[in-house]
C-alpha cells in the first residue's frame, strides 16, 4: 500500500492553489492594455501602479516581466516599461494570424457544426445589431469581437480557441484602433456579419471562406489607411 505521500507522488489530484498575486496584477495589467486604460506607447511607473494596486513591487515586477514575455510591454535602456505600441506591420500579422484562424474555424463549423453555429453567431449578431440602433461605438467594438470569439468557439476545437486567445489583447487592440475607422454607416459592418451567418446557414464554404476573406481585408485597409493619415 502507498502511503499518502507516496499517493500524491504517484499522480494523485492536490488541491488547486490560487492565483499568486503576480498573476492577478498580470491579469490587471492585461486587461488595462486591451481595454486601452494603458494606452499603446506608455510609461508604467513603477511607484504609482504599485499603490494604486495595492501590491508591493515584488509581485507587480514579476507581473510585468511576464506582458514583457507576451510582447505587450517592452523595456527601454535608462527609461523603463512601455506599452507596446502596434506598427503597421504588427496589425498586418494580427490579421494573418486572425484570418488563419478562423478561416479553420469557419471550415469545421460548415462540415460539422453549422446549425449550432447559425444559433450562436445569430445571438452575437443581435448585439451588434442593437449598438448600432443605440449610435453605441463602442458597444459595436465589444459585439464586433464577440461575434469573432463565437465563431472560434462554434468551430468545436478547443486547439483553434487557445491559439485565437493568445491573440485576444492584440486583437482588442486592434478594434479599439478600429472604431475610429468605422464607416459613417456602421449598418454596413453589420452587413458583412450577417453575410458570415448566411453563409455559414447555406453551407456554402467557398462563399464564406471569401466573405471572411474580403471582411478582415477590408478592415486591414481601414486601419493601414489610419496609419498614413
């Protein structure tokens, strides 16, 4: 017979410890950059992120080292942390990476799972639908990205959802970037939502796969556009 200590060396489940408090500050951090409360180009400071916290600078150092290993902050020499700030050839490989992704997704989810799917995204959809008919930017930003968070998770692949994660912040920070280069009728970005689900609901997978094609195209023009202004 193993004894207890022999049992949890064998494999045995522990407890699951909780989130350190490098890890929770992470997460704030995080969070402040995608949402754009740090804004791209930034400097942390130290002393104040530290009281406004609430954390002592062992855990909120760690934090910060860990966004330096994400690439969303980056040390100057003799200056500090910086938000990182998105070059016109980053949101490019954002939406290579983007396109890749949920062109794979959009492929499972017509051979496999297109009445689910057609549910879901209809419900996302709806949001968008309802910022527009409130004049709500920013609500449509939130929906926009929903909307492509539900066709990731509609694709069944919990592979095609971590990878999609790993580009959430820099795709948020990319939409925050967006909405300033929506059209003055943000019906039609609806539109071209709708055109996914219609096309998801036909299972017709050459027209979809180009209406998602010609959609992050079109958005990669307005924000390149943005950059040369």
């Amino acid at each position: 017979m193993l004894g207890v200590d022999e049992q949890n060396q064998a494999g045995e489940l522990e407890p699951v410890q909780r989130k350190s408090t490098a890890a929770i500050v992470a997460d704030q951090l995080r969070s402040a950059i995608m949402y754009g409360s740090l804004a791209p180009g930034s400097q942390l400071g130290e002393a104040d992120l530290a009281t406004q916290l609430g954390v002592s600078r062992g855990p909120l150092r760690e934090a910060m080292q860990r966004l330096v290993q994400e690439g969303l902050l980056h040390s100057e020499p003799h200056r500090g942390l910086f938000v990182t700030t998105m070059e016109p050839e980053d949101v490019h490989d954002v939406y290579v990476a983007r396109l890749a992704v949920e062109r794979s997704a959009c492929e499972q989810i017509v051979r496999h799972h297109r009445v689910d799917a057609v549910a879901e995204l209809t419900g996302a959809h709806a949001k968008m639908v309802a910022a527009v008919a409130k004049d709500d930017r920013d609500g449509l930003t939130e929906a926009d990205q929903e909307f492509h968070e539900t066709l990731v998770a509609a694709s069944r692949s919990p592979r095609l959802q971590r990878m999609a994660q790993t580009l959430l912040v820099e795709k948020r920070m990319c939409l925050a970037a967006l909405v300033d280069t929506y059209p003055a009728d943000t019906q039609a970005l609806v539109d071209e939502h709708k055109g996914l689900v219609d096309a998801i609901e036909a299972g017709d997978e050459r027209l979809l796969l180009s209406r998602l094609e010609e959609h992050m195209n079109d958005a990669l023009q307005r924000l390149t556009a943005s950059f040369e202004q």
